[in-house]
C-alpha cells in the first residue's frame, strides 16, 4: 500500500522558517520524481518545487527562499521554507510521479501551513 505522510506544518509570522518532510512508503523512492505543491483556499494547486534524478526546479513565487531536497534511503523528501510570507499561506501536498508503461502518480494528505502576524 502506496502512502505518503507530510508534517512540520504550522502557524508561523512573517520572515519565520518551517521544515516539512514528507515520508514514502510501498513503492521505490528512489526511482520517483518527487514535488511538492501548495493549494490556497479558493485556488487552484499549483506546482511548489520538484526534484527530478540530480536536479531541482522551482516556482518563481519561492525561489531563493525554498529549497527542496530528497535523502532516498531515508524515503523522505524535504521542503526547507525561508523569509516565509503571508501569500506562502497553503495547504502542503506532497507528489510522488513515476512515468512508465503507465503513469504512476501519489499523493500525500496534505499539512497546512499558515504565516500570519
């Protein structure tokens, strides 16, 4: 059974740091594209950060101030979030993508983050 399990989100001020992690398990980590997106009440989710074999990417919004990272044998990929704002306000949703014969596509339940003063 395919599972993935976000935590480290919070309620944090303006120019604060969270770490989220997100833990896989029941599939091979290591062969994984792995992201994180984001969704804010009323948008749409949208594409946060990515790690895809050595490289990453980012959305314009965080660069410099996110940074993904993936310790396979751990089975855990990390969001590292800096200068935090109060538009970084989202629910937190981890991805695992694998594109084979088929398109193999997970995601975790979510963990919410909120900056505020």
């Amino acid at each position: 059974q395919v599972q993935l399990v976000e935590s480290g989100g919070g309620l944090v001020q303006p120019g604060e740091s969270l770490r989220l992690s997100c833990v896989g398990s029941g599939f091979t980590f290591s062969r994984y594209a792995m992201a994180w997106y984001r969704q804010a009440p009323g948008k749409e989710r949208e594409l946060v950060a990515s790690s895809i074999g050595g490289s990453t990417s980012y959305a314009d919004s965080v660069k410099a101030r996110f940074t993904i990272s993936r310790a396979n044998a751990a089975n855990t990929v990390y969001l590292q979030m800096n200068s935090l704002k109060p538009e970084d306000t989202a629910v937190y949703y981890c991805n695992a993508r694998w594109a084979a014969l088929r398109v193999y596509d997970y995601w975790g339940q979510g963990t919410q983050v909120t900056v505020s003063s």
